[in-house]
C-alpha cells in the first residue's frame, strides 16, 4: 500500500516548515505515527523515499526517539510514570496493578491488542503522583490508585 | 494580572487557556508593543538590570546569554540568529513548564517574540516534549492567533521586525533537552549533545548564532518588560530577580506548583504542600529534580536560589523539590534516578555510556542486599571521576552523579547499612 | 620608506633583515605606538576605509574578518582571542610569503602586534612552512628583539595591552595552510579541515575566537596605520586598496616578484618579468597559483585585483602568475597540479581523496596517449560534481577544480586531441 | 637509550611555550630529529611518555607530516621542487640528473648515507626554478641546470 495522500501532503507541508527534508524526518514519523499508530517498515521506506533520505537514516532518527514506534502498538496506549515521585507515592502497586489485569508486562501488548504498556520517564504530573498517560491524547490521570485500575481500563477515569 | 505572581497570576483555576482576546483584555501582548519600540541593546540592559537568571537549571544569567548574540551581519556565514525555547521537561521531580504551556500560551509566545527580539532572531522554535500534547495544542493555537493579528508574521506592528515562530514537538529521550542535543535533534539528528566550544551563541543551529531559553525563563520576560527591573528584583527576596515556579513533589500530603519569591525556603514550601507526609518526619530533599544533590534538614531555611543552593553543596535545578521522609530511602530514590539517567543517556560518551549502567547496577544491588564493599568503593569512584564538568560532552552525567555523590557523602551510614541484607529501612531496622 | 613600495620598500637587495635598532631607524614600530593610541574599533575602521582584502588567496576583507571578532568579555567561554599569521605558502607558483618572512621579519611582527590588538587577541602565532627555515629564524630574532623592547609581552608601551607572540614551525602538508586545518594542527592534531560554521572567528584555536591572516596582508597593516586609508586606497588602480606582492614565475625571462599597484595587468607584469619565454608567445596563465583557472591573452589587459579576475571567471588567488608559453601544454601543467593536489590532500572528505587522484591519473594517461574519450567525460563530471563550494569541509577539492574546469571548457580541443597518441605539443603537431 | 637531557628539556620547553603536551607534540617531533635526522620507534615512544599522550596519538602526527622522517635519512636531505613552474624550466632534466647522479630514487637514500632525494611542493623559489633545497638549513639552490648538479654534491654550489 503505498502512501496515501493526506499523509504525504502533511509530510511535505512539514518539509517546508521544517526547512528541508532532513529536519522534517521526525515529523513525517511522528505523522505515519499519529495516522496509523505505528512506523512499519514499509511505510518507513515511503517516508524515506518521498524525502529523499535513505533508509537507513530515517530509521536511525525512528530507533532514537523513544516514543516513535517500529512495532505495532495496541489502540490505547499507557506510559506509566517511573519517576520517584511517583515511585514514593505508591507507583509499584499501581504498576503491578496494571501488568496483572493486563497480563503484560513493560513493552508489550494485550492478546486483544486493545493495550500497550510503557514506562514513562516523569510524565510532568508529580502532583499526581502516581501518575499516568493513557491514549492517543496522552491524557494525564493521577493519583490513581491500584483499585482505580479495572476503572481506567472500563472508560471510568 | 497579580503584581506579585505575575506568572501564574492570570492562570485559570482549570488551567484553560486564554483566547487572544482574553490575553489582550488582562494585559497581553502590550510588552510586545513596548519592546519592539526598544532596541535590542536596552532590552538586552532590562534584562540584565532585572537579574534574571535562566530558569532550565543551570541559572546562566538570561541578559548575558542574550548578549552574546551577535547583531545582524556582524557575524561570519549567512542566515539568522535562532531564538529556541525549550519545553522539554523530563527531569524527575519537574511539572512546572507543563503548567506554563498548557495554561498560559500566550504568555510563552509574547516572551518569545521580546527575546527574538532581543537576540536578532527572525526565526524561533518552541519545542515541546511530545507527551504534553495540550501544551502542543494550545501553543499552536496561541501562534495562530498571534500571526493573524500581526504579532508574528512580517512586519510586527508595524516595527519592521519579522518572527518566524513554529513549534518543534519532539518524541521522548530527556537528552533532547540538554540545548547542544536539542539543536541536533531541530537539525533532523539523534539528539546528540555536541562539544563547547562553540556554543550555541557562536554556532547553533544550522551553524547559527542561537539561544535556548526555557519556558519560565521566557514567561518572566514579557513582565520584566511592563513592569520594569527594579520590580522584577523587588519580587525576590535575594539578588536573583523575580518569582520562581517552584514545585514540591515526593512525600508532601499536597503536592503542588508554588510560585513564590526566589529564594523561599523549603520549609515554607514544604510547609504549603501540607507538610511531609508517611512518617511526618524529613529525611532529606532535593531541591531541583532527579539530578540535584541531596539537602538535610538543617537546609530546610536556606533561601532557594541559584546561588544559595550552590553555597550548600546542592544546585536550584529546576526549582522543582523532591521530598523524602523518614520511611524513604535515598538509596532506593537514587537507584530510580540513576536507572533513569543510564536508560536516557544517549550513548556517545564512554563515562556515561558505560558508568551510569553500572552505578545503576549497583545500588539495585544495595536495596536487594547483593553488593558487596568493593562496589560501594566503585560508587564512589564514580561519582569522583565523572562528576566533574568537561568529562564528556554534555552534563547529563554529571548532573546524575550530584546526587549520588551526595547520598554517599551524607549517609555514607545508611549506605554501608545496605550490604548487611539490603535497605534497612524497607525492612522496618530504621 | 618607499611612497608607492610600502611591502617592499625597505629590503636590502641581499634580503638580510634588519636589526631592531635598524628596523626603528626607517620608521620602524612607529605605527604600533600609533595604534596603541587609537581603540580596537577605531582601528578596523581604519582598516575598513583602506579596503584591505585579504592576500591569502580569496581576498576577503581584513576588516570584515576583524569585525567578526568580539570584544575581550562579550563571547561565551573563557580564554583570550587568538590572531594567527599564516606563512605556510606552499600553493605552486607561490613564492611570495617567503621573501616577507626572511627579508622583513620586523614588518610582519609590527603588522602582527597591530592586528592582534585590533581583534582583541592577547596571543599570536606566526606559523610558517617548515622549509623557510630562513624565515623562521628572522621572524625568532625579530620576536625576541621586539620583546626586550617591550614592544611585546606585558603592558606593551604602557598601554596595558599584552600580547604573546610565538612562532609555530610547520612539518609539511600543504593542507596546512587551510585555516581551519591550521587550527587543527596548532592543536597537536593532524591538520584535517573543520567544517563551517562554525567560523574561526566564532569557534578556532582551542574554542576561542580566532582570526587568521596571512603574512602579506599583516604586512600591510603597519603602513595603513602610517599613513592611513586615502593613501592606502590610492595606491591601488581599482577599488581594491594597497599594492600587492605580485609575482611572475614559468616560462618568463626573468620570473621575478613585483610589488605593483592592485589591479596592475598580467601584461604589464609579464613584460617586467622579461616577456614570454620559450617561444615567446603566450599560450595561457594562470594569474594567483596553481589553483586558479587558466586566463587567455584576451585577459593580458584585465586589472589584476579580487574582482576583476572572478569577474573573468579565475582568481586572483596569490597573485603569483604561472605564464605558459605556446611550447608548454596546459594539460601538463595541469597534470603536474592534480598530482600535487591528490597528494596534498588531508584524505578526510571522499570527493578529494578518491576524485583528485582520478583526475591526477586521467591527465597523466592524456599526455600518454593512453586516456579514452570516456575518461574526458570523467574530468568533466568531476570538476562539475566536485567544484561547486560545500561539497567537501575546504576548498582544496574546489580549488584543484578550478584549473580542471578551464582546461576543459578552454582548450577542449587541445585535451581531446591528446586521445589521439598523446601530447601533441610535446610531439611537435602544434 | 633514553632521551638525552638538553633534547628532554626542550621539550618540555615547548610544552610550555605551546601551552600543553598535545600542541607541542609536533615540536618535540621536529626536536628529535633535528638532534638525529629522523624519529626512531623508540624515540617516539620516549616523546610519548614525556609528554604523558600514548603512541598512537603520535605517531599519528608523525605519520601525517610529510616533513617528519619515520625512518633514517642520509647526512643531506635534497627536496627537489616538482611544482609546475620548476617543470617548465627544466625540472625533469635536474631530476634523471640528480637520480643518475645518485643512483637513487625519490624517497630513498644513497648507499654510503650520504644523500636521501626527496620531491617536495614548490619551495617557494620560482624565481629561481628548476630550484631544490639542500642540507639541514634547507638551503635554496636555483636555477640548476643538469650540468650542475655535480658541483652541488661536492659542495660547490
């Protein structure tokens, strides 16, 4: 499938605010990303090839910054903040809560592929230690305690 | 607008951002106007009259950054100057620039558009760590608004300067924050920090003349412009000017963002966030995020400043206090912390490649009851040989070994305690 | 002092440097006092108003560049600004430098203390080429001499300037003379260009702001300062002030140096070198070394200054004039330079290492009779492809092109009939 | 044998004179072999040591300087010019004479050590072409014809 046309006008218009094709390379990951939930090898090479850039560069730039995808992630995303605040304030429990009604662990996916499970550097929520981000929206939700967990999960928080 | 909170005086209890009519109506936008009919040398002496010290961590004075900019077509090569505002908070403990993003864009954009100004930029990038997707939003919006309205765009007001302003949101790694690192990553790199010299003042982004200020540090600007140096001085209680955003975070009942004079103590702040929570009873804090060196008690009056903070051995960082209590043990929040630098750094540099993995190592192995003395041994090594600046290219280890190097000089005890079965306190034995 | 010869006016005829004592005799280090008098900018004024483009070879202005350079406290970091003194000649057909350093050691160690003050640098070095090991020991004699009279060292005449000045001895490599690649190798490096930006000026030796000129151009300074900047520009022919150390070597009579006006032609020079040599008749010359196009005898009437001979599609480059005659092939010539530039290349950037040993070979096999129209094809490509500036860190690449491409586009059918059994000059068809 | 003392102490002059070990490490090069005509594997790592910089680092200068002879060189350095203005006035000729002369090539040193023959950029002497330099004092001879390359080597010229 190759690159549908949203997607690459987004991607050029991002080249021209970026000045260039080269500073434009994480946008046009982050905009695959953003449509599509993940950076697939295929689509990597269409990005490469409409920017002009090799493969291999882009995905030097796609491997560095954690929070572009090289494999499928579920719908909803959660980026558990491991921060120390958080960690003071209970973020073991509330961690542990999660893997065990997931039943994964960091970095991976449920069966049903409805969620990924990430640990966060400090999600910028201290005050809501402990914290998380959840979806695409990255909406912060904290303090949230393990009972909160099944809640969260069903839409409640 | 508060006269004595002007940072987060005009914020909405709900943190929704203003329209630009709402902005216009409180106040905003009329800096613009004053400053744009200075020249950049007189708001470059407000500033500095103003003692306004950067507000990323370091505490580098904001008017002899400026200064160093050089004017249009006195330096050598071919572009502009680049004014980048760094909204990348990831350090531990640190959820100030969130707030300022999310519930006062405007405010960012007005101070964007003076420091520009200021340091002849004609093009300036906010850049926004990418899980702080309504700061994105509601600074893309403030820009919209302020372009169409000619505050951006050519020609501002008619003054005849032109701003290019757009946002940069970036996609995770906390080394995208170090300012050498985050001009890599603008450039379309992996945000690899780069060598000083040249500084970024003499070559920055695409070899240009540039800055980076953080997102308070530019908040503060607009103010300093309406309401003059010798306030901005008189709002703090030190010779550093103005407010600072502080935070308390960790073992408080009511953690919270407090804007308050520089150099509050920590007892005061502490004391706003509703005391120390667990136990009751303070152990130790730091005083600016993950990668401050830890205070005692007997620190709780020393005025939060840049300078008082370097005084007692620690640094102001992001202003951004993290507490522990008694139950709390600062092995186990350093051995976060220092999992958290290994895991961020971005590789290039063998000391903190190689030495934050295993520092991390080891104080895992503190908490479990593993380590032996020869790794404490090796701890301390450490600490001493690449804590000090110049041993790599950027202070992303240096700033981790602050407070490692603390933690083993102020409970060298609590440490040693540590290889007879793992964290004493955990085990209920403090 | 001569009026109108102020490079040259006082060398002896046996080129033996003067004394301290003799140097002051002739008005020596008068123009030092003078400009000790007079502020740093008031200076690069001065030398702004003269229009003094640099000698090295691309004739930027000497003010221009000293502009660049910030004043004592106003860049980032810590240490001084550094002036170097480039005499590291070693472009074929250049012989210029040589005779400043040994005959004149005391003008170019005045010019050096009035350009370092200028630029805010408290410490100079003078590098030259290792086999000018006459120049060497004058510029030492003449340094030492200046410093026990306090012309050098601390509070120099009482002014509170001070200045360091030391002679660096190069070991070879004509990539030295690149200043950037100069910096390199004053560093303790191998002397591999740097990439711009940052500029010198922004970012040299060892991080600081750094200005590099090159000996003819310091020479000249101390006679601006004399005699100031309406004397200096009138004694040009063009816009382009001073006069220039010319030099006239190949097939002449008497190959020789000139000092002559700026924008003196290559006919008026060529006719004091003694005329054509060989069979008398120009063919072609190349106007500033072995890095600048070829020029025709079409351009025997054009002014040589900067701007007039880019405007002819050369350089005036060193302006030491290599002149062949009807009798000398300009592809061997070429090939003689190719092989020099392939050689002398730091071997850092891909398009010089691998492409100007290509080209080296394809001339060779031209005048052997051995290349194939293909291999003609190859030139082309290469001087297109690796020409244009930025392609590699420096220009020795682009500069080795610049012969390359006017070989081709102005003898084409001369390169073409070498296909046919090799140089037919040299075998007698032409 | 280790380094001679008034060599150390040159060194270590030039250390601070050149404000460092690495800056100087190119002078104390040239101070070896002006003492011994050239910069043995142990002189080098003895400069090494002194200078507290490791072998590689430079050896890597001394590789890269063409002016810096690794191995030994006759009693006179001869560096004849091969720059185009010395060609066109007979540079070829001096060259087969001065290696008839010889018995050598370029790079290589007679049989009894008395001469090494060198090609060198232009010596800055293109008034003085075909030109060459000659001796530790680098000495510039010009213009020398084929014929006179006898009386060079016997000192006359």
């Amino acid at each position: 499938m190759t690159l549908p046309e949203p997607l690459k006008s987004q991607i050029l218009h991002a080249v021209a605010e970026d000045g260039g094709a080269k500073p434009a390379m994480l946008e046009a990951l982050r905009l695959v990303q953003q449509a599509e939930g993940w950076v697939s090898d295929a689509r990597l090479a269409q990005v490469a090839d409409l920017l002009g850039v090799s493969t291999a560069e882009l995905d030097s730039i796609a491997t560095f910054y954690s929070l572009i995808f090289r494999k499928p992630v579920g719908q909803t995303v959660i980026m558990l903040c491991d921060g120390a605040s958080c960690w003071m304030n209970g973020g073991d429990a509330l961690r542990d809560a999660l893997m065990d009604r997931l039943g994964i662990g960091y970095g991976q996916t449920t069966a049903d592929g409805r969620y990924t499970l990430i640990n966060s550097a400090c999600v910028g929520g201290c005050d809501r230690a402990p914290a998380l981000l959840i979806g695409p929206g990255r909406r912060l939700v904290g303090p949230l305690s393990p009972d909160g967990v099944a809640a969260l999960l069903e839409g409640g928080l | 607008m508060s006269e004595t909170l002007p940072l987060t005086g005009r914020a909405r209890p709900d943190r929704s951002p203003h329209t630009l009519a709402e902005w216009r109506a409180v106040g905003g936008y009329a800096s613009v106007e004053r400053a744009l009919q200075m020249t950049p040398v007189q708001l470059v002496d407000l500033v500095d009259a103003a003692n306004l010290n950067g507000r990323g961590g370091a505490g580098f004075q904001a008017a002899k950054k400026w200064r160093f900019m050089p004017a249009v077509g006195t330096s050598p090569g071919i572009g502009t100057n680049y004014l980048i505002v760094n909204g990348d908070e990831m350090e531990p403990g640190a959820f100030k620039d969130r707030f300022l993003l999310e519930a006062l864009p405007h405010q960012v954009v007005e101070g964007a558009i003076i420091a520009a100004y200021a340091t002849h930029s004609r093009h300036a990038i906010i850049l926004i760590r990418d899980d702080y997707r309504a700061g994105i939003s509601a600074i893309r919006r403030a820009i919209a608004a302020a372009e169409a309205a000619n505050l951006l765009g050519t020609n501002i007001l008619g003054s005849g300067f032109n701003l290019h302003l757009r946002v940069h949101p970036s996609a995770g790694r906390y080394i995208v924050g170090e300012e050498t690192a985050l001009i890599s990553a603008l450039e379309g790199g992996r945000a690899i920090p780069r060598k000083r010299p040249p500084f970024p003042a003499q070559s920055g982004l695409w070899g240009r003349p540039t800055t980076v200020n953080n997102v308070e540090t530019i908040s503060l600007v607009p103010h300093i412009v309406a309401q003059g140096a010798q306030w901005f001085r008189a709002l703090s209680r030190t010779e550093e000017g103005g407010t600072k955003l502080y935070g308390v975070s960790g073992m408080v009942n009511r953690p919270q963002l407090i804007e308050a004079p520089m150099g509050t103590t920590a007892r005061e702040l502490i004391d706003r966030a509703g005391g120390v929570s667990g136990t009751g009873v303070l152990r130790c804090f730091q005083p600016g995020g993950g990668a401050t060196p830890f205070l005692e008690p007997a620190d709780l009056d020393t005025p939060m400043d840049f300078g008082h903070m370097a005084k007692a051995h620690s640094m102001l960082g992001t202003g951004t206090l993290i507490v522990l209590d008694q139950g709390t043990c600062p092995v186990a929040v350093t051995a976060r912390h220092m999992a958290f630098y290994a895991r961020e750094s971005c590789g290039w540099c063998t000391p903190c490649r190689e030495g934050l993995p295993w520092a991390a190592r080891i104080l895992t192995a503190l908490e479990d009851g593993t380590a032996t003395p020869r790794d404490i041994d090796i701890l301390r090594m450490t600490a001493a040989e690449a804590g000090p600046r110049g041993r790599t290219f950027c202070d992303l280890m240096g700033g981790a070994m602050g407070p490692l190097a603390s933690l083993l000089s102020r409970f060298g005890d609590l440490v040693e305690a540590h290889l007879d079965g793992g964290c004493p306190i955990r085990r209920g034995l403090l």
